[in-house]
C-alpha cells in the first residue's frame, strides 16, 4: 500500500465520525468503571480493546442483576482470557480446569438446586477440550446454563486454530487459512447442542453491534429463566471479537465478526422448547 | 449399629454415607464398580446425589463441583480411571478443596499414582491403605476428617480383594462431625463486594489490591501442603519387630498376608517382623527405620515390580540393606488377583530371603 493509499482509507474513515481532541478529556467524560456494571467490581479487566468478551460477560451479569439473582448465582469459569473475570466479579465464582466447567456445575447445581448456575467457557475450551462435557449436560438436561464465547481461536495463547475456526480464517497456525482438507471442518457447537433431548434453550448471538448485544442479553436472559423453571439444559453461544486472535484492526473486528465468523456460526435462536412446555 | 456380613464395596459405601458423604460420582470400571453401585442404592434415600457419570474426567468434575459447596463429596475408579482423574487432583489440591477419592486398584501397581500423583505442580495427597474391610470402614471417616482438615483430596486406597471380601463388620451410623467451611460456595455472597472465588489460581480477588498473584498464591498452597505432610500423624501397623533379624515391609492386602506368615514363621521359631504402613502419605518413615533398628535386612513384598521400595529406603536410609522380594500378580484377568497373593508363596519367598542374608 501505497503512503497515499494508505492516508485516503484513514480519511475515508474519519469522515463519518466525531473526532475528538484526546489532549485532554471531554467535559462529560466518565472514567471505565463508573459505566460498568455493579457486578464488575474493579474496571480493569486486562483483555485487549475491541475484545468481544467483555460485552458479552457485561451482558451476562446485567442479566442476573436484572432477574435479582445476584445472590443466588453461581459461576463456573473455563480458562481463557475470559478468566480474568472471575477475579473482578461481584458473583461468586468457581474456576474450572479446561474444558470441565459443564461438570463443575453440575455438582454445584445438584447440590444448591436454587442457585442460578452458569458457565462461561471459550470455545477453545468448551469445544476442543470439553466437547463431551457439554454434550452430556445438554443430553442430561441438566439445569444450567452454558454461556460460550466463541471468538474462533485461542486468544489467549495468541491466535490458534480451534473446533470452530471458519474455513478460510487466518490463525497463527493456519496462516494461509483454514483449509477443509487439511485442518477439518469448524464444528456449528450451538446445532450440535440443540440436537440433544435435554437441551430446552439454545441461541446463538453476537456482540459485534448494539443491535446483537441487545438481542444476546435477552437471549442471557431467555436462558437463565429456563434455568429457574427447571426446563432443562440452556445454552448461549456469543460471537466475540478477537481482533488479536485475528489478525485485523481493531476497527475492522465486528465486520469481519459479521461478514466471516457469522457466515459459518449463523445468529439466532436455535432451539426454544418454551411454547412446549407450556402447552 | 448393627453388625453384618457384608462384602467391601458394601462396606465402604455404607462408611461414607455414614461419614456424610452427600454427593457421588463414578464411572463404572472394575475393581471400583461396586462401590459406584452401592452409593447409587444408599445415597438418594439419604438425602444424597450419587451421579453416572460419563466419564473419570466428569465424575470427579461432578464431585469438585459439589465440593466446592462445601457437601462432603466422594469419586474413585481403579489405576486407569485414577491416571485421567490426575489433573483435576492436583487443582483440587492448588484450589484447597476437600475431596475423597476411593481407589480399587487393580493388583498394587497404582502406588506411585497414589503417593506422588500424576497431576503438575507442588501438591501432595493422604493416601490410607486399609487391608481389611473393618480397617476400610475404620479409615472411610479418618479420609473425610483428613480431606475437611487439610482442605486437600484424600485418596483410600484399596483393591480387588478389600472389595470383594465379606467380613462381619460394625455398621455404625456414624454421625458426622460438622465441619465449618467458610470458603464454600452457596450463591449468596454475590453484590456484596467480596463475592467469593474458589480457585487454583488463588482466591484473592483485583479488589484486594492482588489479583492473580500467582506466585504468591502457590508460595501459599505450598506452605499448606508442607504443613499437612507434617501435620498429619503417619499410622502403621507393626508386629514381632523388636528383635528382628529380618523386617518384611507390605501394605494393604498383601500387607494382612505378611502379617499371617510372619505370625506363622515366629511360631517356628524364626526372628522375623513386619511392618504395615496405613499411611502411605505421610510414609511413617520414623516407625519403619525403628522397625529396622538391629534388623540385617528388610525386605518389601508388594503385588507390583518394587514401588514402595523407594518409600522404604528413604526411611531406613542406609542403616541395612532393603530388597524387594515381592512381584506382580496377575491372572489372565489383568486384576491382580493372581498366583502371588499366596501365603506359601510369600513363606518361601520370606525364608529363601532369610537364607540367603544368612
Ligand atoms: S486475545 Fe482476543 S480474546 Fe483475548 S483479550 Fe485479546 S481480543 Fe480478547
């Protein structure tokens, strides 16, 4: 690219936005955590800009605030970046190895039937390291509920392949793409979860814009209430950014969200079993 | 309380519940089979959970998240199944969460796994070695004390034969001790500002200035596990040792075997004592090397190719020689239950020992 080039796209984004001055802080400006949610206790959560997690763990314990679970919740961490939540939460949380939060949990819901129990495990540890653990709680029925943040790579490690890499995605070890013939087919865990008898509520959302973020938020919450009617297994799967894992700018990340991941891991709710059980 | 003619597995279930175990998890995988069996039959009118689990890996998943309620919780499986437990082991052991794990081994092979584990990092766990099925339903209380204690998983260790065996035992109701546990978790510290964390990775959270200081919290880990190795009492079980020219070292079943012969062999008249370790961790290395005191030798009779024998040198450590002189046991159903749990067998082997010290 060209230095031209490159000025013409950087002016070409500047154009339809605000630009604000960042030599000092806007009159109106708030610090991080004066907009979080009461149930992040401390701002810093370390995870890159324009990582999806944040949004979708925000979403997740706004959810519980809003159903007054707060009490009464209690969450299994997997390992991934994600993990450095369940030391700045204000719910209690259990840390799991990876891939073993699903049964974690289900020791802890058997024994405090009331409590709200959740998950939130990446797809890194969920799919590749714990797929049968997920499969067998959905199968159970077990009254969880599973929250996946499927960015499509190991972010943590920095980028690596995993179960639900979409064809064609640059990862550190794939750097030319993921190719079918060699590394496989992506692994579409909310269809595979849905097939199974015990699982009431599966949906698959997204952060990468505000509309998907209020669409994932009442998927959280569609799932916790599953949960506390006892209607079986309930599950979440959110698409992340990871503009790290990636490869992109951090600007670009919610497109390529949309245009790449989402093609393959199609948004929506997959299985509602509520009109079920009510009639 | 009630004595009855009852088979180990039996035995043992009925121990735990009594010892207010609450939750149970296992995977079907002979020896340990039975007991998976019992605790589905006694656990649910007790007011338990007892979980088919898919898997080792999700049944002592199932048993660590129980734990972490703060419920006295229980897992097994025999060597193979104990091997993919390991890792859950040792973060239970980091994350300071009391677990009882019941291992059936098959033959004596899985001692190495028991006393020193096959999980990463800087952790160790109790292992009791009942040889009689009284001494199982002894020991099944002891396991969950230790576990409460320590905050640490505690593995029993028995066999085929502990399993199997029928023996009149005291079925005591057993009424457990409370114990307080004020880092379990119930949901309810949630928007209170110090929401709890039970973790490997350490329990302090950002708030407190900490975070995942990892470091300081496996230096922490660390000092608890150096103080339960001290902390907790080895037991043995030791007999005729005084002025013994040769001491046999065994555990579990073999080690009820060994005492049978060296009983018999004193009778006629040969100086001979055994040792039995109940504790394999802690080793009760001071009353081995006491037991060694004057002996010309000891030697160890153990139903594998000599694992214990380590143990064993490290306590004597060089005061006479220690020779294995036991062996593996296997039939053609691979559960160690073969040709060398033989008294006569263990007789010859102890005098052709004694002759050849001669
Ligand atoms: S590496 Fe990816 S998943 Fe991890 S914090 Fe950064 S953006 Fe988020």
């Amino acid at each position: 690219m060209t230095e031209h080039e490159h000025e013409e796209i950087e002016h070409e984004r500047i154009e339809h936005r605000v630009v604000l001055r960042t030599d000092v802080a806007p009159d109106d400006a708030t610090l991080v955590d004066d907009f979080t949610p009461e149930l992040v206790d401390v701002g810093a959560h370390h995870l890159c800009p324009g990582c999806g997690e944040p949004i979708a763990i925000r979403s997740a314990v706004e959810s519980i605030a809003e159903l007054g679970a707060i009490e009464r919740t209690i969450s299994v961490f997997g390992i991934g970046c994600y993990t450095a939540f369940s030391n700045n939460l204000d719910v209690e949380v259990l840390q799991a190895l990876h891939g073993r939060a699903p049964s974690l949990a289900t020791g802890v819901k058997r024994m405090r039937p009331d409590a709200l129990v959740l998950t939130v495990q990446g797809d890194g540890d969920m799919v590749n390291e714990g797929l049968q653990e997920v499969l067998h709680a959905a199968a159970r029925g077990e009254r969880i509920t599973c929250v996946l943040l499927n960015n499509g790579v190991f972010g943590e490690t920095g980028g690596h392949i995993t179960s639900t890499t979409v064809l064609g995605q640059r990862t550190k070890n794939t750097l030319d793409g993921r190719d079918a013939e060699r590394d496989g087919h992506p692994i579409l865990i909310s269809d595979l979860v849905a097939s199974m008898g015990g699982a009431a509520y599966v949906a698959r959302g997204a952060v990468n814009d505000a509309g998907n973020v209020a669409r994932t938020r009442r998927m959280l919450t569609a799932a916790f209430e599953c949960q506390e009617r006892g209607d079986g297994f309930s599950f979440v799967e959110i698409l992340t950014m990871c503009p790290t894992g990636w490869f992109v700018d951090t600007h670009d990340a919610p497109d390529y969200l949309a245009d790449v991941i989402a093609g393959t891991h199609q948004v929506g709710v997959v299985k509602d079993t509520r009109g079920e059980a009510a009639s | 309380m009630s004595r009855r003619l009852v088979e180990g597995s039996e035995a043992i279930a009925h121990a735990m519940v009594g010892a207010g175990c609450r939750f149970f998890a296992g995977y079907p995988m002979t020896p340990f089979t039975e007991i998976l069996e019992r605790m589905a039959e006694l656990l649910p009118p007790a007011g338990g959970v007892c979980m088919n689990a898919e898997s080792e890996l999700e049944a002592i998943g199932m048993a660590w998240g129980a734990a972490a309620t703060g419920a006295r919780a229980a897992t097994g499986s025999t060597g193979q199944g104990l091997a993919l437990m390991q890792e859950s082991i040792s973060e239970l052991c980091t994350a300071r969460i009391p677990l009882v794990v019941i291992d059936m081994g098959r033959g004596q092979g899985d001692y190495f796994q028991a006393t020193r584990g096959g999980g990463h990092g800087d952790y160790r766990t109790p292992v009791l070695a009942p040889s009689t099925v009284a001494e199982a339903v002894d020991l099944v209380p002891v396991a969950f004390d230790l576990a409460d204690e320590w905050r640490n998983p505690v593995l029993l260790y028995g066999d085929y034969y502990l399993g199997h065996t029928s023996q009149a035992v005291e079925l005591a109701a057993a009424a457990p001790a409370s114990v307080d546990k004020p880092w379990a978790l119930d949901g309810s510290t949630g928007g209170s500002g110090r929401a709890k964390l039970l973790s490997p990775l350490g329990a302090a959270k950002q708030r407190d200035g900490v975070g995942y200081d990892l470091a300081e919290h496996l230096e922490r880990a660390g000092v608890a596990t150096r103080e339960m190795a001290t902390g907790i009492e080895p037991m043995v079980d030791r007999g005729y040792c005084d002025d013994a020219d040769l001491v046999v070292v065994a555990f579990g079943t073999i080690g009820r075997f060994v005492r049978w012969v060296v009983k018999e062999l004193r009778a006629e008249g040969h100086r001979v004592g055994y040792v039995r370790p109940i504790t394999l961790f802690p080793f009760p290395a001071e009353a081995v090397a006491a037991a060694a005191t004057g002996a010309r030798g000891v030697a160890v009779y153990e139903n594998n190719l000599g694992q214990m024998v380590d143990d064993v040198r490290l306590a004597v450590l060089g005061a006479c020689p220690v020779e294995f002189i036991g062996g593996l046991s296997m039939d053609s159903s691979g559960f160690g239950v073969g040709p060398e749990i033989d008294a006569p067998k263990i007789r010859a082997r102890i005098l052709d020992h004694l002759e050849a010290m001669a």
